[in-house]
C-alpha cells in the first residue's frame, strides 16, 4: 500500500528535521559562527564593497582553506588592500570583535599570521586594530559582514554547506546502506531525484544572488570560469571572471585575449630564452603583446602563488582553460547560441553532443597541440573541451543559471524544459567523491547504480547534508530511520 508523503520536496523537509541546516530569520542578531564560517568560506559576500572598520577596501582573491588542525579558521587566504600588494596569511571569524581577546587569541602564537578578524558586529570599542603588548598578537583589522551578505539569511542557511566535509573510514559502511540496499529501484531513484532538485535549486540560487549584484552574463561568465578552475583554482578564476569588462575592451582576437589573462593570471613565463620551438615562440608572441598592456591592467593582475598546479591532469591545467574562455569570448556568440540551444527541441539522446557542439573550439594553432606553455608539441591534436567536461558545465552552470532566469521571468515553459533536461542528462564522469559516496551508503562500487547526472548529484546531496554533519558511526544521524519510515522497502511510493 502506497506511503502518504507530505506535501512538497519531502527531502527539503528532512534536511530541516535533521538539523544540517539552521534554522534562521533576518532578526536574528547573532547567527552561529558555524554560519559565518561558511558565508566567508563561499564569499556569500558583497565583494566589490567590503571595507574594514578603518576604512581599507578589501578584494579577495581567495579565501583560505578551512583549518582542521585548530588555531585559525582559513589557513592560506590571499588577499588585497586597498591598492597594496596582495599578501598571504590567516583568517579569523567570530561573532564579534571582542573574542580575538575573549578567546585569547592574542596570546596564542598559532594566531599571529591572523591578518583578517571577520565577524558578524563589532563593538563601537573594538573598531580599529590595536597595537598589542610585548609578546602578543596585536588585533587584526576586522571586516564587519553583518550587513554585507548577498542575500537574506533564511536563503542562505538554504544554500550554505555549513561543515567541511569528513574524511570518513571508506571501510565501515554508514548505517543507512542496509536500508537504502533494500529499496527497489523506483523508490531509490526517487530519493536521489529529490535530493538532486535541492542541489541544482542551491547553485540556482546562488546564481541569482550574484546576478542581483552584476547582471545574468557576467553571473554566468564568472560561473563558467569558476567551473573551468576545478575545485583546485576555482578563486584566481573567479577573479578573473570579475574583471571582464576590463580586459575585454579592445580584444581583436582570441589571441588577444590569451596574452591578457596569461599576463592578467601572472601564468606567462618568468624568463624567456631564445626561441627554441613553437611553444617558446607562442610564449615569446604572447610576451610581446602583454608587456604593451601590462600597465593598464596592473591594478587587476593576481600573484603567480594564488594557482595551484600539484595533482592536475594536463589538460585541466589554468592556462589552457583559459585559452579555452579566451575563444569563448572572441567569438561573442557563446550567449545566445546557449539561448538558443535552450529553446531547441533536443531529444535526450543528444542532449550532451549538441551542447558540447556549442561550447566546443575548432581548433587553436598552439593550445590544440600543447598541454601547457613548456610542454612538448603533441603527435595529435586534443580538443580544449572534452564532452565529460560538458556535463560539469551543464549540470553545474548553464541549466541552473537558464533555469533561474525563467524562474526571475515567470517563463514557466523554459524553467520546465531545463528541469526535464537535468534529470535527462547523461552521467558526469565518475570521480571519488561518487565512488566513496557509493560504497558508504549504497553497498557498492558499481557506478552503474546512479542512472544518470540528477542520481549522481542526489548522492552528493546527501553525503554533504548528513555524512558530513555525523561521525563515522552515524551517532544522531537520522538519515537511516527516515529511509526506514518514509520509503519502506519493497513498497514503491
């Protein structure tokens, strides 16, 4: 006999009674720390006007990684004030100023690369960084959020991830695999669809916020970089995306464009000897062209140690992702040929090749035949863009971001096309996130039990909205008796 569910996403309603997201208004005057925690870690910030309590702009140019060791919470953040250079260090976050004091973080000498103090309010007392005492870390300039977040809280808690992920034992299963193992199918898919739906209505959302601020194409060129740096340079590219406007003026040519973001990127070579093969030559040609401008665009150039480049495939190497974009953005018609491929009729079978046909380059006379700038000439040619690499953009970017712009017009035509369409695409590549997510909670490394790119995003989901928020023994994780009560085995729902 069919189970009643409640009415609406019955999985948005489990992730409220489970706890993975707080439960917040606007008035309220003090969020957790937890949650500024994650606005920083994400940048839900309104970042063209952060200043500090004394007045000095703020341009990040990346946030840090979240700390798992103690002391401060954002290790490694690089960023800018006002036009002097950019610099490396800590990030502390508080609900407010006093606690640099209160938790005695001024005589704790892990904290003495602090060089940020953000928090929620700041006490009229506490507003300018105070000299310390011999032996003491003196109060860093403190950035105050509270009223520079890029959306309202109760939207926010919606979105945010508000605990980094767990590096959990991949050989003890989680308590729900046995549960989940018993469902039939149907019911299984349907749980990973509803999962999948909260997902791409977060990146929706967060899309629209960075929309309200700049406008849909720049929210959607700043996303399709941040997609093209991959989770290792997602901020220099960001960054990057931010100053389009910039260094778009003029541009002749895709050529162009490369020597601006390699310069712009400082991913150009540090020295040049004499040509030597066509890699010294294109380095040289974009040399030459690059020293010209460098000074118009100095005030936006980022420094070489903001990328990371340990453990990336040669093909997802920054600069030639960014050749990529460069192509992208020379042709000027990547807009509305998405515009247009979102009105097509496409049958599901195609979906992915006919965006890849879009988003896909011809041909580049070095980066068709190159890995990187140094690397050797290529026996054959290999595509900038690869059709797994679509997938990513497509479920990432380019169907929340046509979704939400319906959703803002009332286009509820288009809006239902590009759920269809999300739930139609084929499976991303398989990663191991995905195959660590299938062992714990499905019982299984055969990829083969997430149909498509909506189960493989469901799955994500819930790893993040209860793995994430439980131990490796699942301790309070209500996860495994919802599955129980709501979607009993055997019983299609």
């Amino acid at each position: 006999m069919p189970v009643d569910l409640p009415p609406g996403n019955f999985y948005l309603e489990w992730r409220q009674r489970s706890g993975s997201n707080f439960v917040l208004s606007d008035a309220h005057a003090l969020p957790p720390e937890i949650l500024l925690q994650a606005v920083w870690h994400h940048q839900r910030l309104q970042r063209e006007s952060l200043k500090t309590v004394d007045g000095r702009a703020v341009r990040v140019l990346h946030p840090g990684f979240i700390s798992v060791a103690g002391g401060p919470d954002f290790r490694g953040a690089i960023l800018q004030f006002d036009q002097d250079p950019p610099v490396s260090g800590d990030i502390e976050v508080d609900v407010h100023a006093h606690n640099w004091h209160a938790h005695h973080h001024d005589q704790n000498p892990t904290f003495q690369n602090v060089m940020l103090h953000v928090v929620w309010a700041v006490p009229e007392d506490s507003a300018r960084a105070l000299p310390a005492p011999p032996g003491r870390n003196a109060h860093p300039p403190v950035l105050v959020i509270g009223h520079k977040l890029d959306a309202p809280l109760v939207e926010l808690n919606q979105w945010l991830e508000l605990t980094p992920p767990q590096n959990l034992p991949q050989g003890l299963m989680g308590l729900c695999a046995a549960p989940l193992k018993e469902l039939e199918q149907t019911n299984l898919n349907r749980l990973l669809r509803a999962a999948a739906r909260v997902r791409f209505e977060q990146k929706a959302t967060a899309i629209r916020a960075r929309a309200q601020a700049v406008g849909w194409e720049q929210a959607l060129w700043e996303n399709l970089f941040r997609a093209l740096g991959y989770k290792q340079n997602v901020w220099p590219m960001q960054n990057l995306a931010e100053s389009r406007l910039v260094w778009m003026r003029g541009a002749s040519s895709a050529f162009t464009l490369q020597a601006r973001l390699l310069g712009i990127g400082c991913l150009l070579p540090l020295e040049l000897a004499r040509p030597r093969g066509r890699a010294d030559g294109y380095a040289r040609r974009a040399w030459d062209a690059w020293w010209r401008e460098a000074d118009e665009y100095r005030p936006f150039t980022l420094p070489r140690d903001l990328w990371k480049f340990n453990g990336l495939r040669p093909a997802n190497q920054p600069q030639r992702r960014l050749a990529l974009a460069a192509h992208w953005l020379a042709s000027s018609r990547l807009i509305a040929e998405v515009e247009n491929w979102c009105a097509a009729k496409i049958a599901d079978a195609v979906l992915c090749r006919s965006l890849h046909k879009i988003l896909t380059v011809e041909s580049d006379e070095f980066w068709s035949w190159h890995w990187t700038l140094h690397s050797a000439r290529l026996a054959r040619p290999q595509p900038l863009l690869g059709e797994a690499r679509v997938t990513d953009l497509a479920i990432n970017v380019i169907l929340p971001w046509l979704w939400v712009r319906a959703v803002a017009g009332g286009n509820r035509g288009i809006q239902a096309e590009m759920e269809r369409r999300f739930f139609a695409w084929p499976c991303a590549a398989d990663n191991s996130v995905l195959r660590f997510a299938r062992q714990r909670l499905l019982g299984t490394t055969n990829p083969r039990v997430l149909p498509d790119a909506a189960s493989q995003q469901g799955l994500m989901q819930i790893t993040r909205d209860f793995c994430d928020h439980a131990d490796a023994l699942c301790s309070g994780c209500q996860f495994p008796e919802l599955v129980k009560k709501v979607m009993p085995a055997n019983k299609v729902v």
